[in-house]
C-alpha cells in the first residue's frame, strides 16, 4: 500500500515514528506531520498565511514533512501537492491519551482521518490509552494488521475507523470491541489563577469518571482493557429529524 502517516502531536513525536517504522517494512510510506503539537485543533485548516512543507530527516533513515499548520492541513497538502494523488491509505497518530467519546470532537487525529475520508480515502485514527505510553510498538503492529484488514475489505464513502488501545502488552488485551462513541458529558472546570503581572488567566480542566461510561460504548471498552474500533461518518445529517423538521409548517 501506499500510505500517508500524520499526527497532531507533530513531527518529532514518538507514536509518528512508532507507526512509520512498522509500515516501512511493507509498504511504501510518506510522513506529513505538523511542525509542533496540534492537539485539539479539530477540523481546522490555515486561509491566512502560506504553508510550508520542509524536509526533515531522522537518525536511522526516517525522513518526513514538517507542515506550518494543522493535521487537516497536512493531509490536504500531502493528498493535492506532496504525493501528487491519493494514497491507500491514511493513518493519523499514535495520539498519546485516548480519543474516546467527545474527545472526537476536538481532536486533531481524528480530524485528519475525517478528512481523508472526505477525500475518498480510507483512513484510521489511532490513539493509545496513556499520555506516557510503554507499548508504542505493539499498538504500532496492530493498527498495520487493521490497515491491512481494511484495504481488504474497503469502508464505506465518508466513514473512517477511530481506534483507541489500551497501554498494555498484547498478551494482557482482553480483546477487540466495535464500539459506539460515548456522548457522557463529563465535569469541566476552569482554574482561575494569577500571574505574576497581577493579570488573571485560565487552565482548563474535566473530571473524568470511568464508570460513568456507557455499556458498548468506545470509554468502556477501553476501561476494561478492549482496543476499541469506531466506525465514524462524515455526514453528520440527522436524518430521523428531517421529516420531523418538514412537519412544523415553518413556510407559512
């Protein structure tokens, strides 16, 4: 396959390179990464200043692009310009913490596998249950397996696989879920503070209870040490409330 590796975490971070290394065995691969962390920057593409796309190189061979922007930017880029055609394949990560849930919604990651599914593209999104994970490599080979499963069997126009993976070695994975995205809205909070200036400032936070997770969903399988599969759509029409809309009269 020919497959494009993008993050949000930018280009020198350890799950970018974890993938890259297991897929270069078999497959032809190209890295177009943010230049910094882009954590949830979501669906957001740069308008007001150019892009660049520099050349970087790593001990050991591994070579990328290092893009000025987001991780929509970057596949965007790499789809129209870098590779010059669609590739296979697009697989965005080894996000180090979960993106289960609302987290969906703001991530990054997964903002780059929607938009190579917007392309036409197949994509997985990849994340790993640890902010500091251990098992980078072992996650690594199995998004390659699923890759390899999902250029098989093909996904459906506009749908892309969120995966998240317990920081666990193989061997103590309970099993593989397909799982539904959890909307539990979990406690948020902001932190008030002052800095040196007399100024105030904020930091955001969100108090997160594991057993608030609700059954089949992609929290509560990762919880109980399943690597959670997602199927995720591109169309966000709720079509149930279409007829319902059509209903209320609102031309009169």
């Amino acid at each position: 396959m020919n497959v494009l590796i993008t993050n949000d975490d930018g280009i020198y971070a350890e799950g970018l390179w974890a993938l890259c290394k297991i897929f270069i065995k078999s497959h032809s691969v190209t890295v177009i990464a943010p230049e910094r962390e882009r954590s949830a920057v979501s669906h957001s593409i740069t308008l007001h200043k150019p892009l660049r796309a520099k050349r970087i190189c790593l001990e050991g061979g591994l070579a990328g692009y290092a893009v000025n922007g987001t991780p929509v930017d970057c596949v965007k880029l790499g789809i129209l310009e870098i590779l010059g055609c669609k590739p296979d394949m697009v697989i965005s990560g080894l996000n180090p913490g979960a993106n289960i849930g609302i987290n969906v919604c703001y991530s990054g990651t997964v903002a780059a596998a929607k938009e190579a599914a917007l392309c036409g593209v197949s994509a997985i999104a990849a994340s790993i249950y640890e902010y500091v994970p251990k098992h980078l490599e072992e996650a690594a080979v199995f998004v390659e397996k699923l890759a390899r499963t999902v250029f098989e069997k093909g996904l459906p126009s506009g749908t892309f696989l969120n995966v998240n993976l317990p920081d666990i070695s193989a061997g103590e994975i309970t099993g593989i879920k397909i799982s539904k995205q959890d909307l539990s809205v979990f406690s948020e909070y902001f932190e008030k503070r002052i800095d040196p200036r007399n100024r105030t400032y904020y930091w955001q936070g969100v108090s997160t209870n594991h057993s608030e997770f609700k059954p089949d969903t992609d929290g509560a399988a990762l919880s109980d040490n399943y690597i959670s599969i997602t199927p995720i759509k591109c169309d966000m029409t709720d079509y149930n409330m279409i007829e319902e809309l059509k209903r209320w009269n609102m031309d009169r």
